[in-house]
C-alpha cells in the first residue's frame, strides 16, 4: 500500500513537471530575458520537486482524499497541481511553509476560511478566488490568507527554506 502511494506521487510529479515545462516555454515567448529571470527566481522559491503535499484531485483541501489520503500539515509544502482547484472550506489551524497554485484556489463563500503561509506563489495562468461579485463571501463569515513569517526571520542555515539567503531563488541584498 505504501509502495503504490509513493508511485502515484512519482507519477504525478512526473506529469507536473512535464505540464510545467509546457507551460513556462509558452509563457517564455512573451517575455523579456529580464522578466523570464525575475519569473524563474520567484518559482524557484516554491520548487515543485520540494513539495510534501500535492494535490491528486480537485476538491476540498480539508479532504484528505484531494491530497492523496494525507491532508497538509503544519510547516507543508503544498502543490495545488495543474488542473485542480482546491477549495478552502474551513479555517486551516497550522501554518504551511509554502503554497504554489498552479491551477486553482478558492475560499468557500458559506464557511469561515482561513489560510496562514509563509511563501505564496501562483501560476501565471492560475486562478486565486476569494469571493467573487457573482460569488461574494456571504453576510457573516470570513475568508483570510495570512502571509506569515513561519520560520521567525530570514533564514540563513536551513538551505531547504524559501528565504533562505543563498537558495537558488533568492537574489538581492536583505536589510533588517
């Protein structure tokens, strides 16, 4: 059982990368050598192979079964993978490390939603929902997404983190 989950991730990563490469030659040909670098260093932040939560359906991102059987948790790297739109239905309790859509992510407009993240990154052709004037949050409920510092700074020893200072997406200086 264990084996198969792993192989379906595999396989997933696989597609996504490939849908991926897809898309950024398309969007490649629009773009400036300036712009397609400063584009490249912001995805870097969020690298898809650093995912430990990958969406493998559309669906309610409290449902286990959007993610695969394990939902998000605190200090994920959440993928909201090509083609699904995951749907925040309820206030998330923990903090995610990061989140890169690149399809879909709506609030529910008839719950109190919430999301806290440190890094935030969305797909050029990605679509972020949250209340719309068709759809608007009704009377008497909230949606939030936080973007919160998870790790209390700029990192400069966890090599793996997005704000890491020498990770590969990070340019410039930093001032504190």
């Amino acid at each position: 059982m264990v084996m198969k989950k792993y192989s379906v991730v595999f396989v997933a990563l696989i597609m996504i990368a490939f849908l991926g490469v897809i898309h950024v030659a398309q969007a490649m040909v629009h773009m400036s050598p300036t712009m397609m670098r400063e584009h490249m260093a912001v995805f870097d932040l969020v690298r898809i192979e650093d995912a430990t939560h990958i969406s493998m359906q559309s669906g309610d991102g409290t449902d286990p079964a959007t993610w695969g059987g394990d939902s998000p948790v605190a200090g994920a790297r959440v993928l909201v993978a090509p083609v699904h739109v995951v749907t925040v239905d309820a206030v998330v309790p923990h903090p995610l490390m990061t989140l890169r859509v690149e399809s879909g992510l709506r609030f529910a407009t008839h719950a109190n939603t919430g999301l806290t993240v440190d890094t935030f990154v969305s797909g050029e052709d990605s679509v972020f929902e949250m209340g719309s004037g068709a759809a608007p949050i009704a009377d008497g409920f909230t949606a939030r997404i936080i973007i919160n510092d998870y790790n209390g700074g700029i990192e400069t020893l966890d090599g793996s983190s997005p704000d890491y200072v020498n990770h590969p997406g990070f340019s410039g200086a930093v001032s504190l």
